[in-house]
C-alpha cells in the first residue's frame, strides 16, 4: 500500500475514485465550491436534490464528470459544518468501503481538513481511514498495488504527513497479519514463521531477531512447550522480537503471541468439520509480527519485546497424552487433562521466559479459548489482568482503535476448577467459565508481573464463507504502545 498527501486542486488528481465528504453548502471547503464552479454547479446542485451535504452517511456515486480527472466522485455527507466526532466520522466515511471495494485498480484520493480537533482525535480519524482502505482493497489471493492521496489545503502541514505515515504503518502491519494468519498450515510452520519475523529484522534496524531451536529450549526446562511440540516432526522455535527505540531507557513492554501453526488437539483430536480454520491458531504470532512491522515504520519512544512460541499440535505415538504430568520452566507442574489445551501450555513458558527482560508490563494475545467465542462472540477480544491500570489503557485503546475489547473476571475463586491431585494445577479447568480458567492458568505464571491476557479466539478470524484472518488485535496493541501512559 503506497500513499501521498497533496495539495492539488481536487479536479486535477487522477485516481479511480474521488472521495469528497460536504457538509451544508454554506460550510463547502473552497476546493469543492471551485470544482463545483468548473462544473457549472453540477455537484451542489446534485448535493441539494438527493440531501448529501450535511447528512451523515447519505451518498451519491457519480461517473465520468466533465473538467474532472477522477473517474467517479463520491459525494458522501458529513455533519453540518464540517467539524464531526470520530463517532460521526466513521458514519461519514462508512459508505466509502463498499465502493472501494468494488474498483479494479484501488487508487483513491480522499479530502480532509485537519482544522482545529485535538491531535489524538484527528489521528484516530487517520488512522481508521488507513485501516478501513486496508480492509477495502485486501485480497489474499491477489495482492493489489493501492494507492491513497490524501487531500489537504495546507501544503506545509507536515504534522499530517507524518500522521499519514502513521496511519500506513497500522494498515501494512495489519496486511501483514492478515497474511501470515491466511497462509495454509503447510506454508506457514514454525521454521517458517521463524524466518518471517527475521525478514522484518532485515528490512528494520530497529528491530533485532533470534531464533532458540528446541536443544536451547530444553536447556531452559520450556518442558511445557516441548510437550506440545512432541507429535510433530516440524522443530519448534522460540522466537524473540527486540525494538528498541528509547532514549529513556526504559523498561520493554513484552507481547507473547501464541504461535500454533496448526493445531489438530493432539491426542484429543479436534472434530473434522472446519479443523482446516486451525491454521489460525498462530494468529497471535501473526499479531506480533504485525505490530513489529508497524513499529519498524514508526519512531515510537517505547522499548518493545516479542515472544513467539511456535509449534504445530498433532496426534502421533510420541505425543502427550492426557493424563501426563509436565514440569514447567517456572518449577510448577501441569497435569495434561486434555491437549487441545495446548495455548496455555506454550504461553505459561514463555511469560516465565519474559521476566528476563524485567518488563514493565507483559501482554499475551492468543486464540485460546472456544469458550471465549461463545461468551463474546466475532465482536470483543476477551481481556483478563491482573493490574486494573492495565487492563483500563487496554479497554481504553480498544475504544480509540475501534478493536474493542471486553474485560472478563479473574477471581481466586475460579482457581478451584484447576486443583487436581496429582500437580501444581491441571490444565483445564472443566465445561464452566473456559475462557476464565485458560487466563486463571496463566494468571499462575504472572505472578509479580504486571501482566495482561488478549483471547482472540473469536476476533482473530472469520470463519464460513467469508473465512479470512480480520488482523485483529494489531489496532488496539499499537494505540496502546503509542499512548503508553499507564502507571
């Protein structure tokens, strides 16, 4: 995806579609009243008869307009004078989508005035208009070569360029989440994974990689990990992620993103039907290497580390089996009562493994649970925590980033579900509150951190006919690190 910001009169720029959001006539910018000049009026004219100016949402597509370069110029209706909320503003840009996505070549140009809004306002506007042509023009299939021009009348507004960049940086990292999650299982294993993540070091210098294969894990006791890893003849990997752009010295923010290539449940073999959608259990890997490519393109005043665990779960004579007590890196032992509870098993080694770096906080996104699905549906990421501070910025840059997410309780009294007779704690917790004891489990392994837990199991793709990875939770992540004030 490629973009500029220019100041050209909006009867010059050449694109597929012309995007002009008009207030009432009396507040029209004077770059529309001269092309509505040009056009002898055409454009208000059509603006009063089918009510677009000052009409939030309303819209009319026209084609081939004399004196015009663009070939079609939406007209689509903002707040009366001009100056709408982001609420009303994603109402406003809301019909664009569709027609975007139906131009063979995805250019685009788009008119916008910064005016006077508060800063954080008007990048989060930029923001969801990058994300919502990110959605508009993806295909996994056919990579498009898009363009968006973002139209201002200040020529010296270098604030908005750089908002822009900002703005790009989100939707590639989102586009490159959605990638990595949409490739097939056989494309995208561990070693592959592993590779990806040192092409980001490649073409960063912010960004530092290495790569543990399973002799240096085993050394380290990830006997969890490993565990998993066991049925498969495809070597795990650790991979670690460094950015580091403080000048502050600070202490990294530490992401841990679930890294399951494929997950067949092991010995607790998962039901055939859409067992092929297990392919995103590595979507909060994907998520990882979305915001570190988005943090690559950014110049960010934060120290960030990325832990991915990555593995594939499958059923063979030397898996797991239920029943098998492991001995964890932290020293806690897990009784293995079902290995399709295989997440929490690769993720309670590697938030032990991140107390290395003396995080200020640890975050682990991971497509967990079903239960989570069930309680929260397609629309909110699970979040559990244990420091209300963190999980306030969290739902917070849910709201602002329009990737929300929904808090779920972590109270003692669910550890009960996790007693077993036989180790430390069993690793699941029985039909009731699944999604609750998952993050019970790995709350266990947090101890003493300021840690937070992301169930993207339901948010993290869709599935049926329109199965594709949504490239959530980058959004929420990246407004976070970008308004890191939590303490």
């Amino acid at each position: 995806m490629k973009f500029n910001v220019k100041t050209d009169d909006l009867h010059n720029v050449k694109v597929e579609l012309l995007i002009i959001p008009l207030p009432s006539l009396k507040y029209a910018g004077k770059k529309f009243l001269e092309l509505d000049k040009l056009c002898n009026h055409f454009l208000s004219k059509i603006a009063r008869e089918k009510q677009i100016d000052g009409n939030i949402g309303a819209n009319i597509l026209l084609h081939s307009i004399d004196y015009v370069s663009a070939r079609s110029i939406l007209l689509v209706g903002t707040s009366k004078n001009g100056n709408c909320d982001l609420s009303d503003f994603k109402k406003t840009m809301q019909p664009c989508i569709n027609q975007i996505s139906k131009l063979k070549k995805k250019s685009v140009a788009i008119e916008i005035h910064q005016g006077n809004p508060k800063r954080d306002e008007f990048e989060q506007k930029c923001n969801f208009i990058f994300k919502q042509f990110e959605t508009a023009t993806y295909s996994y299939k056919k990579q498009s070569n898009s363009t968006l021009t973002i139209l201002t009348n200040n020529s010296s507004n270098h604030s908005l360029v750089k908002i822009a960049k900002q703005g790009l940086a989100l939707a590639n990292g989102i586009r490159l989440t959605k990638n990595l999650a949409n490739k097939p299982a056989n494309l995208c294993t561990p070693t592959i994974l592993a590779n990806e993540a040192k092409k980001l070091s490649g073409n960063y210098k912010s960004i530092n990689v290495s790569v543990m294969n399973e002799v240096q894990m085993k050394k380290l006791k990830m006997n969890t990990l490993l565990s998993v890893a066991q049925g498969t003849t495809q070597p795990a990997k650790l991979i670690v992620l460094k950015y580091s752009n403080s000048k502050k010295n600070k202490r990294p923010i530490v992401l841990v993103g679930k890294g399951v290539t494929f997950d067949s449940g092991g010995i607790s073999l998962k039901p055939s039907s859409a067992m092929d959608e297990m392919k995103y259990d590595m979507a909060g890997a994907a998520t990882v290497l979305g915001v570190f490519s988005a943090l690559g393109s950014m110049d960010l005043d934060v120290n960030v580390i990325g832990i991915i665990p990555a593995t594939e779960n499958m059923p063979a004579g030397n898996a797991t089996k239920p029943g098998d007590v492991i001995t964890s890196m932290s020293g806690k032992t897990v009784e293995i009562l079902n290995t399709d509870a295989e997440g929490r098993l690769i993720l309670c080694d590697s938030i032990t493994y991140a107390r290395k770096f003396k995080p200020e906080v640890v975050i682990d996104i991971a497509t967990l649970t079903g239960a989570c699905v069930v309680a929260l549906g397609s629309h909110a990421t699970g979040l559990m925590s244990n420091n209300e501070k963190l999980a306030e910025s969290l739902l917070k840059s849910g709201i602002n980033s329009g990737d929300r997410a929904w808090q779920l309780p972590l109270w003692s009294e669910y550890g009960s579900q996790l007693n077993t007779n036989f180790a430390d704690l069993a690793n699941v917790g029985g039909r009731t509150a699944g999604a609750i004891t998952a993050g019970y489990f790995l709350s266990q392994f947090a101890e003493g951190l300021k840690w937070a837990h992301l169930d993207i199991a339901g948010t993290a793709w869709n599935s049926g006919a329109n199965k594709l990875a949504t490239g959530r939770p980058v959004a929420l992540l990246l407004d976070f690190l970008i308004n890191s004030k939590f303490k």
